[in-house]
C-alpha cells in the first residue's frame, strides 16, 4: 500500500543539518541523530513530525515537553508538523477541549498551517482497513467477556491459550463485524482481536483489540458509529495516512511499536513511519493525569480548567506566566530513553528568569499598616522619581534612549515611575515589631527604617486597639544622613489604589502526589491513554489527601498608583513580595485584583531539605535570591555586548540553552572550564552543570575536574543508565577529587538498570516466589503492589528502574 502524497515535501528538503529556528532549540539527542542519518541516506524527503492529544481535557504542563519535541524538531530540520486530535474515545473528547488544546499551542507560538487533523474524520477509512485484516485472516470477532479474555492471555511466565471463537471464518467474522457496526449488538458483547501470536514475550502482541462496541455519541460524528477503533490500531494508521515520518512517543509504548510495525508490514504502507520513544517526563508537586485533573474540577477543589495552581496551560497563562518562559523549560529538561520526575524549581526558575529582565519594580503592601510622619504636612504631595528597574545597570545609548533589562529602547522617563510621599502611609504589618527577634532590620518602636526610595523614619509612638494590636504608628522623618536598621516597601494612604492579592502556590504539598505511598498506587498506570481499555480503570482517590490547604490565601491591601496607566498585561516585581500581575478573568479598573505568579525566591527548598533529613538536596537548584532590603545590592548585568552575543549564538547552537548561554558569555571563568568540554549530543548538559553545580567552586578556583570528563557522565545520564541524583554525587566529588566521574560510577556500580528482559525476570521470581500474596492481590488487595516493588527494588540492590520495575508488574499481574 502506498502512503498518501503528503509524504512529499512542499519545502526543499533539508541535508541532515539543523536549521536555524526560531525558540529555544531542541538539545542534540538519540532522535536527532536518528532523524540526520535518515535525510542524509534520502529515506526520506523531509522530516514530517506530530503531536497527538486526546481532547478529553484540556492542555498541560505535561504535553510541553512532548509538542516542544514533535513542534521544534521539525521546524530545526526544516520539516513540517502538524497538530491532531486523537478523539476517537466518544465518551470523552469534545469540542471545548479542542478548541482549548489549540489556542494554547498557538499562545506557545506553533503554526502549523493547514494540517489540523481530526482522527474521527478517517472512522469510515479505518473501517475498511479492519475489514482488510479481516479478509486476510488476520483479524477476528472474539465473543469472551474481558475477564475470560485476560486469563486466556496469560501471563509473563505462561502463554496465551486461544479463545474457542479465534478459528472463525473469514465470512462468519465480516457477518458479525459489519453487524457490530449496524448496532445490533449490546456494548462488550464482541470485539475485533488481530491475530498476531498468543506465545509473543510481548503482552501487546497476543492478539490486540483492535474495535469495541460502544454505543455513545461522539462529539463530531454524532449516532452515525457505535464501534470505535482502539489506540493501537487507529494512531499508526493516522501517522501513515498523513504521512508522518518519525512518530514520537513517551517510553509507555515501547511495547505498542510492535503492534504499530505489524500493522504497517501487514497493511504494506510504503514509505512507512516508524516509531521512537523517549521518556516521559513528569514534574514535581504535580499531577497531569486527566482523569485526575476532571476531578479536581468536577469535585470543586479548584475554580476550573483555568484555575492558576493547576498544570494546565490555560492556568498558566491565566496565571502570568509566559510562553517564552514555558518553552524554555521545555527546551532545559533533555531527551533521552528513560522516564524522569523533575524538579519543580527547574520550572519555577525558568520563569524566575524569565520575570526578572520583563518585570519593572513597584510597591504594594499585602497587609497593611497606617503610618502617619508628622513632619510632612497634611494635604502635601511629594513627588518622587524611582527607577523600575533600582538594581540593573541602565545604558543610555547615543540617540538618547537607555536600554532596560530585557534590550527594549525606551526614553528616560519610561525608566522611572512617579510614586507620591504623603503624610499617611502604608507599610507591611510584618515590617513592624514590638518585640523584635535578634537580627530583625526593620520598624520598631523608637527605631529607624528607610522607606524605599523616600528617606528615614522613626517610630516615636502607637496606637492599638483594644486587644492590643497596632493600628497606626506615629514617625517622624529624619534627615538622609541618619542611620537605618533596613529598608521596606510603602505605599501612600492617600494616593494608593486598594487591592485584592492572592498569593498562589503549589497545590500538592508533597512531591509526589500519585505515588507518594504504596495505598496511593492505582490501577489507573496510564496518566493519558495507553489504550481505550484502560479509560474504565478506577480512579484512585488518594491523590487528593495531598492537597495543599496553603494554596491559595487572599489578602487586601495597596498598590501604587502608576499601575493605573500601565498596560493590562504589565508583569511586576511587588518589592519583596514577588512576581505579580493583573487577574485578566476578575480584575477590574475599579476592582483590582493581582495574582502572585511566583516568589522571588524558592520558599520550599528549605522545608525539603529538612524533609531530607536536614541535609542539602543535590538536585534542587540554589535559586537566584534577590539580595535582602537594606543589604548592598549587585547589579544585574547589563545587556549583552556583540561579542557575547556572538557567542551566546555560538552556544545555543551547540546545544546550550539559551539562559546558561548567557550566563556562560559573561563569565570568562566559566566560558574557559567549558572550552575543554566534547562538542556533541552532551554539551547542553555539561553547559547546564557549569551553570548550575560548578559555578562557585570554579570562581573559587577549587574545581579539579576536566570539562572532556563530563561528556560520559552526561551520556550515562541522557541513556538512563544513572539517575539525576547519582551524577550530580559523583559530579560534586569528581569536582573535588579530580577522578573522571563515570570512572567513580563505574568502580562503586551506580548505574541504573532498565533492561527490561532482565526486571521482567527478576519480576517473575518475586511473584513466583510468593504465591500467597500474588493471590490475595488477585482477591482485590491492590496496596500489594507496593510489596511486589519493594521485593524487586531490594533483588535489584536498588537499582532497577523504577518506571520499568511498575510497568513490568502491571504486565505480569494484569494477566494473573
């Protein structure tokens, strides 16, 4: 069978070479590589990639890395992509969150044309393709009911015994097929199995459901279908038919690719698409399964899909954060061959980054206290000009303009901001104390603080109410040379626009809210949609007892008054508060209402050091704290000469991302420990440990490694032959001994295993060798599977790859 004509390029195809795209750039990785030697060898034209959701919810921080992958890499290979809706579940997908799913990648930035394709629009081809198998014995209607279907596929260690109805006729299957598809027939009654090989090591591959009976309406097709395709059989059929070159996957599937490669040999589709997959990534403090994420919605625990500590990125962008900030994260987390959790504060710091240059600098106060000088007469305005940006370096260029931050040319007085001083003002009540702790650089009574940007202050006295606590403190302003404990934020009383803040954070208070303890442990292992089968799996409930209660909290207070002539979707930096900005669902010009998008700094890293035992966690980053009020300030630098820009190019192409580029262009000591490093696939990694983990030893001159000794490191990790936390261990000893860190790995047998024959064996003597318990998991008590973990974890002397050692139990007790 021939693929369709859009197999052909309608661009010149590329040479094996990345383009220059626009975006931060997919890392050289296995698919890459994959992808170069097929447009060199001419195996294919050009590079046509896609990105598959079901529209059964809407779009998360989960889909980023996985549309960045299939997105980015074809724009870099000068390919095409396109954007499809596998809604061939009519139970769940709609039209909502379809239309959803595509504006947000379009917000992200992708345009893919005119190639949006629906997979109900080919039921009618899929159709005649099951019938195809049909007629050439390969397919046939199977009567059993699902659990008499699970025992006769066996097991891992047994193999599967054929149903009584797999030896039907060519005729007497196409009768019940076609009679299915007329509905005369109840939900489950039959089902089409391909008939492939019931001995196969592959579960996948003893004889698959390719059709059920399903009578529901789907959102597109309406009554006209009461038999809907499964997964396995309609996803590789779409690749082909839209003529999908290189069909990326998460690493769930490596065992559907044989039921992907069946069907295209059988169907004889030429050229074909293959299937590659890479691992999964999943995010800290999160969960992304869809399910999940509808009952948060549906059971009221937040507002909506849109709700800002949900994941998804409609929450996202309601929540301020932006594109730009999104895909740099994506383009930091790395591809390789096993699944991995992330740090959330490699996300939270992306767009730190991505705040700090775009953000100007103003005041609000939260939680405020009146404060009246006494020396400033009543009705008097003072106008004061205050920088947006008081800690980076501004150049005024020759036309007159200054550069900001982020390189934008704006004149003087776009730098700075007016902000009144009136008599009556506004200071954050924790900024005061009666009784201050040691150490404490703020108000108190009879002491001095600087009002930011104004002068200093005393407190000469109080007032309180009747229980005692202060409501307004009487000061008095001093002169400029005066000495201050510190320095707070304020607003005027009498000029200040009132406020609602509400101040977001993680919505888990653990960091792995799905699998935190074996009770949690589900039967739902698919967060998406492994195959239809898995859509009636049980929704295990005990995520939710990890909720965050501190998640949101909303106070009412200040800000000042030049927020009014700013542009809606104005960014701030609150001083000493975070990043902020205005609510576009609820805020209004007379009801205002601020978001917090993020702290300034990481307010959970020392909690989870604590968790750890007291001691520092290896893979959480240190974040870019802003420097205390009152301390000397660093200033941020400024923009980028030519030449480091240049370089920063240079960089990025080899693989860096663009936030340690420029890191890297401005620090010659770092720049020249990165010279000696191998320019391939690890460059972006061992970039991104120059950065991040040996930045201070190598200002300080202590750092004994070479950068040429990091590639094997970077390999081993990228190939999920180690974990995160083993090379950032052995990168910090490498560091400080000087020995290759792979050559300590591989003297102290670190490394990770992830063959799966090999967990898969391992798995069958642990089952085997507890029958009692194999039993009692049969009878319904699933918080067994944790035990079945811990056996195989402890046969592996730890070292099994957790993602495999759940997959391949699923397998072997699925079929018990």
């Amino acid at each position: 069978m021939t693929a369709p004509d859009s197999f052909h390029p309608t661009v010149p195809p590329s040479k094996g070479s990345p383009e220059t795209a626009p975006g931060p750039r997919v890392a050289p990785n296995f698919i890459t590589e994959i992808i170069e030697r097929d447009l060199q060898s001419g195996r294919y034209p050009q590079v046509v990639t896609r990105f598959p959701p079901e529209p059964s919810g809407y779009a998360h921080l989960g889909h980023v890395f996985a549309s960045f992958l299939d997105f980015q890499t074809a724009r870099q290979y000068g390919g095409r992509y396109h954007l499809r809706m596998d809604d061939t579940n009519p139970e769940l997908a709609r039209q909502e969150y379809v239309d959803a799913i595509a504006d947000d990648l379009r917000w992200l930035g992708w345009d893919w044309g005119p190639h949006f394709y629906y997979a109900s629009d080919n039921f009618e081809q899929y159709y005649e393709y099951a019938e195809q198998l049909i007629k050439m014995g390969k397919a046939y209607v199977d009567s059993v009911s699902s659990e008499e279907m699970a025992r006769l596929r066996g097991d891992a260690t047994t193999p599967g015994t054929p149903s009584p109805y797999r030896d039907r006729s060519v005729e007497e299957n196409l009768d019940l097929f076609r009679r299915m598809r007329a509905g005369e027939f109840p939900d489950g009654a039959h089902v089409l199995r391909a008939k492939i090989d019931l001995t196969s090591p592959n579960m996948k591959l003893r004889d698959p459901v390719l059709y059920r009976i399903l009578h529901a309406p789907h959102y597109r097709a309406g009554d006209r279908w009461c038999i809907y395709p499964m997964y396995d059989f309609q996803h590789p059929l779409q690749d082909a038919l839209e003529g999908v070159t290189h069909s990326m996957c998460s690493l769930e599937f490596v065992d559907n690719r044989a039921i992907y490669d069946w069907l295209m040999e059988t169907l004889e589709f030429e050229p074909r698409p293959h299937q590659y997959e890479f691992g999964r990534r999943s995010l800290e403090y999160t969960v992304v399964s869809k399910r999940k994420l509808r009952k948060l919605v549906q059971d009221g625990y937040v507002t909506g899909w849109d709700d800002p500590r949900m994941p998804t990125l409609r929450a996202q962008r309601r929540l301020g954060v932006t594109p730009e900030a999104i895909l740099e994260f994506a383009a930091q987390i790395g591809v390789s061959r096993t699944n991995r959790t992330v740090d959330i504060s490699v996300y939270e710091n992306a767009v730190r980054n991505d705040l700090n240059w775009r953000a100007p600098r103003v005041m609000a106060v939260l939680d405020p206290l009146r404060v009246v000088i006494a020396n400033i007469p009543a009705g008097e305005t003072r106008t004061l000009a205050l920088p947006y940006w008081p800690h980076d370096v501004i150049r005024e260029s020759p036309d007159g303009l200054v550069a900001l931050p982020g390189g934008e040319r704006v004149p003087p007085e776009r730098a700075v901001r007016e902000v009144p001083l009136t008599r009556e003002l506004y200071i954050e009540r924790e900024d005061f104390s009666l009784d201050p702790p040691k150490g404490y650089k703020r108000l108190t009574q009879g002491g001095t603080v600087r009002l930011r940007g104004a002068g200093i202050i005393r407190a000469d006295s109080l007032e309180t109410d009747a229980a005692g606590n202060v409501t307004t403190i009487h000061a008095t302003l001093l002169d400029e040379d005066a000495k201050a404990a510190g320095v707070i934020h304020w607003v005027s009383a009498e000029s200040a626009l009132p406020a609602e803040f509400r101040l977001y954070d993680r919505l888990f208070r653990v960091p792995n809210p799905e699998g935190d303890h074996p009770d949690d442990i589900a039967p739902d292992f698919d967060p998406e949609r492994m195959s239809h089968e898995n859509e009636a799996a049980a929704l295990d409930s005990g995520f939710l007892r990890h909720l965050n209660p501190n998640s949101l909290r909303i106070t009412r207070g200040f800000v000042e008054p030049s927020v009014a002539s700013d542009p809606r979707d104005t960014r701030y930096q609150f001083e000493r508060q975070g990043y902020f900005w205005r609510d576009p669902v609820d805020s209004r010009e007379d009801a205002l209402v601020f978001g917090r998008i993020i702290t300034l700094k990481d307010t959970w890293a020392k909690e989870k050091q604590q968790a750890a035992g007291g001691k520092p966690n290896p893979e959480q980053p240190k974040p870019k704290a802003e420097a205390p009020q009152g301390a000397a300030h660093k200033p941020q630098a400024a923009p980028l000469t030519p030449e480091q820009e240049a370089e920063v190019a240079r960089l990025t192409a080899l693989g860096a991302s663009a936030g340690d580029a420029r890191t890297l262009a401005r620090d010659p000591q770092l720049l020249a420990f990165l010279e000696g490093a191998v320019q391939d696939h690890t460059f972006a990694q061992v970039a991104a440990w120059t950065v991040n983990d040996l930045a201070a030893p190598l200002r300080s001159g202590v750092v004994r490694v070479r950068a040429a000794d990091l590639a094997p490191l970077a390999a081993l990790l990228a190939s999920g032959q180690i974990t995160t936390r083993v090379a950032r261990d052995s990168l910090a000893r490498a560091a400080a001994s000087g020995e290759a860190p792979a050559a300590i790995i591989a003297r102290e047998g670190l490394t990770t295993v992830t063959d799966a024959s090999k967990i898969a064996r391992v798995v069958a003597e642990v089952l085997a060798a507890h029958p009692d318990k194999v039993a009692a998991y049969r009878s319904g008590k699933t918080a067994l599977l944790g035990f079945f973990t811990g056996q195989v974890m402890r046969a592996t002397a730890g070292k099994a790859d957790p993602q495999v050692v759940a997959r391949k139990l699923e397998e072997a007790l699925g079929g018990l």
